[in-house]
C-alpha cells in the first residue's frame, strides 16, 4: 500500500504521541490471565531477541548494514516491533486490540517504513540492490551469510535496552492486573 508524502511525514512526527494513545488503550482494554500471559510474553521475547540482534548489527546513517538479521530482511526492527506487540495483544486478552495495534502498524509504520526506503536509497549507492534482494519484513535466508558480528558496543549505543525495560514494566503490569 503506498501512502503520500505528506502523509509518510505526519505520521513519521506523530508515531510516539500515537504510541502513548495505544499504551492507553492497552492500559484500559487489558484482561490478561496467567495463561494468557505466559503465551503471549514468550511470543513478545521473541521480538524483543529480534530487536536486540538488529541493534547489535545497526550503524545509523554511517552504512548500509547487511548482516545479522538485515541479511535475512529489511527491517527487522518493525519486524520485531510487530511480533512483540502481537506477544503482549495476546497477554492482554483484549480482541479490540487486535484491530488497534494492527491498523497502526499499517498506517504508522507502513509509510514510515517507505520514507526510511528513500532515505537510505539517497544515503546508500547500493541500497537498491539490497532491496531487490532482501524482503521488507518477512525473513528469507541470505544466499551468503555474513562475517560482521553482533557487537555489544553497538547495541548499548543504539539503547535497545530501553525495549528490554519496557518489556519487563508491560510483563509487570500484565501479572499485577491479572492478580
């Protein structure tokens, strides 16, 4: 689906002001259970791990990053973003959120996603290639693996942590409202 320009750079601005309507509407809606936390959290890890491989392999604007999980896809940070936002929907227990968080990540970060694309392509000769051969968010196997390593280093300075806090004030959350 392709968004307008304009479009792309409202919502690029507004994605965190929105991300704090959905944190209410989570806050709200939730009804989570001990079962429907133990699935759904584990589902959420399992974004947060791929978050946390990418930000270990992601140099910002210095080059274009095709190792770890950028050999396998795109973005797999919004990759990430989705599956650990699909974990807690299903920790919540709450089918209106199923609806919410699916039509923001269409409408949020779908054109955010294609303004990042021209970014990189003004950015990055190679880009375009890239692009031809990696998928956008579902993950292929790269035809040849890479030697660049995850890095420590790079993951702090990216702050990546601040998911893995999050994560355990929403799992902190989850069980109290579950009690």
């Amino acid at each position: 689906m392709q968004f307008p320009k304009a479009y792309a750079d409202v919502v690029q601005r507004l994605r965190v002001p929105l991300g704090f309507l959905l944190l209410a509407a989570y806050v709200w809606l939730a009804r989570p259970t001990k079962e429907s936390m133990a699935v759904g959290l584990a589902i959420a890890a399992l974004g947060l791990w791929l978050r946390a491989w990418a930000a270990g392999h992601l140099r910002k604007n210095e080059t274009l990053v095709t190792s770890g999980p950028y050999g396998w896809m795109r973005n797999p940070l919004y990759a990430g973003t989705l599956v650990a936002a699909a974990g807690f929907v299903a920790a919540a227990r709450a089918p209106w959120l199923i609806l919410l968080f699916g039509a923001a990540f269409l409408l949020v970060y779908g054109p955010v996603m294609r303004n990042e694309e021209q970014h990189l392509r003004k950015l990055f000769a190679g880009y375009g290639e890239y692009a031809e051969r990696v998928p956008l968010l579902w993950p292929r196997k790269p035809a040849t693996p890479s030697r660049q390593r995850f890095e420590w280093a790079v993951y702090l300075r990216n702050e990546e942590y601040k998911a893995a806090l999050a994560y355990a004030a929403a799992a902190a959350y989850l069980y109290w409202k579950s009690l």
